[in-house]
C-alpha cells in the first residue's frame, strides 16, 4: 500500500518539489553544454499507479494526452493528461512481459499507433527482446488491448542494455540506442517486418557528442556523476527532422537534412543542454505539434515538464 502523507505534508512535499524543479530549469553548465532550454512545469505526476515511470509518448489521436508505462513488465499503458492527472489505464494482453522501457507513438498508413519497447536488460542476459505495436484507443476508458503486431530481435553481438527507443514513420524505421557504451550506439529495426521471425537488430553507428563528466559535478557526486551520459530515452521529431536522446542528465538533439540518413546526422556534435531538475530522468518525446518535448521521471512525485529548445 503506498505511504499516505497528511495533507499538510503533503502540500508541503509538492511546494519543495516544485521550488526544486523550478530551480532547475534555471540551471547553467560550462563548456560545450548549453544552460537549460526554456522549460515549463506542465504538472505534476503523484498518483501511486505512476510509481516508476520510465516511457512517455505523445497522443497523435487525442489532444493533450499522454502515455506513459512503468518501468518492468505490469503490462499498464496509462493515459494521462499532460497535467499530469490519470484518465484511463490499459492493460496489454497476449505478450510476454519482461522489462518495458520506453515507447512511441506514430502514424502509418492513416491508422494511430503506441509502440511499447521491452527492451531492458541489466544483467545483459537476453536472448531476444520484444517490440509491441498497439493501435492507439479511440476512447479514453479503461479496457484490454492486445497488439496489431509484435517484432522479436536480438542484438547482432551479443546482449545489452537499451531503453531507448524512437520510430521514424516515413521511413519505416525503428530506432535504438543502447544505454551502457561508450560512445552510446544506434540500431535500427524495420518498422514493419514481412515475417514473423527473429531479426536481428542493424548497427547503424555511433552517438558523436555525448557529454563528459562534469569536473565538479565528478567530484561532488562521483558515482552518479559517471552515470549522466547513460542514455534513457529517445524520440524522433513529428517531421521526422531531429533525433531527441535523453540521458540521466544531459538532453541531446541531432538535427538531419532532408533526405540524409541518421548515420550522418548522428556523426556531427549534436545540441547539447542540461534538463530541468528531475528526480530521474527516464521518460521523454515530443509534443503532437513538434514544438516542444515533454520530459519526466521515475518516483513520484515527479515533475512533468515541457521543454521549448
């Protein structure tokens, strides 16, 4: 049963987390890293279902909602308003679930659809990993989903850690950035397989540009200081023009000319900026209209932002 604060505590809780998350927007870096990009609170996530989350994607069919997941394999999709409150929960029936750690949400052939990615793995212990494609509900109610299609593949090396994954619609692709390397890698999968087999994941490259260690933030917090380039999440702009990729720390944006491929964009030095405060950031995408990206974390309370670069 999740702890129950008096209302007073309560109020008290959310002042502090908002004064710290307002803070952070402000928050400066030196070097090549830019001070934060224009952020605003959108809301606030405190509702004990949304305990751990660590995928967000947003709607293409209803405005001003989000989908999130928890980190795990509960198997709820939630849709929440992008103030932060619950308005329907969705279970996913028919899948095996193991470690579920981001998701996307796209359009393809004149039909809405969620991609729920469980791709996670600490240990680097899994043979094959799980990509599921649910259409996206017309109705915001409670109810049971089960996937249009499901992709398995394994990584062409070996097992790894990923939870980090963005779908370029127009051109059929799904991408994947791994978590633990060094620099961070790109995969791609096709977006709609002709077959029902095992694929195997194709390396496209590497990520150019991800932040060094902070000297001072190194030498205040060694430990999560060697965590901020980990990368969580990733999204790919509605106009499919630019490759947003989280880390602990750090938000990171590739922008592409028309018609070049993601190898090229993701070799040049991408735009490099400090996220607002977050308790841990794991959960990012952009706006319906491209303008912005929505970002926010595990343990609630967490602060849900919207990020204006």
């Amino acid at each position: 049963m999740p702890r129950r604060f008096p209302s007073r505590s309560r109020r008290t809780l959310l002042a502090l987390l908002v004064a710290a998350a307002l803070a952070g927007c402000a928050r400066t870096s030196n070097g090549d890293v830019d001070s934060a990009p224009a952020s605003g609170l959108s809301g606030m996530l405190l509702d004990p279902q949304l305990s751990e989350i660590s995928g967000l994607a947003a709607s293409t069919r209803h405005r001003d909602v989000l989908w999130l997941h928890n980190d795990g394999g509960n198997g709820r999709l939630f849709a929440v308003s992008t103030g932060g409150r619950r308005l329907a929960t969705f279970r996913l029936d028919g899948v095996t679930r193991t470690d579920w750690e981001d998701m996307a949400a796209f359009e393809l052939d004149g039909r809405r659809y969620l991609l729920v990615a469980d791709t996670g793995d600490n240990g680097g212990l899994r043979r094959t990993l799980q990509l599921h494609v649910i259409e996206e509900p017309a109705k915001l109610r409670n109810a049971r989903l089960t996937p249009a299609w499901s992709i398995v593949f394994r990584w062409p090396d070996g097992p790894r850690d990923c939870e980090a994954v963005a779908v370029d619609a127009a051109r059929g692709q799904i991408l994947l950035v791994s978590k633990k390397r060094n620099p961070a890698e790109l995969f791609a999968l096709p977006l709609r397989p002709p077959g029902s087999g095992v694929l195997t994941a194709t390396r496209v490259g590497t990520l150019f540009g991800m932040p060094e260690p902070d000297p001072e933030h190194l030498r205040q917090s060694p430990r999560r200081a060697r965590l901020d380039g980990h990368v969580t999440a990733a999204a790919v702009s509605p106009d499919g023009g630019t490759l947003a990729v989280m880390t602990y720390r750090y938000l990171l944006r590739y922008p592409r000319q028309p018609r070049e491929r993601w190898v090229s964009a993701v070799s040049r030095a991408p735009q490099v900026s400090l996220l607002p405060w977050l308790p841990q950031a794991e959960a990012l995408d952009f706006s319906a209209d491209g303008k912005s990206l929505y970002a926010t974390g595990e343990f609630i309370p967490a602060p849900l932002y919207r990020i204006t670069p």
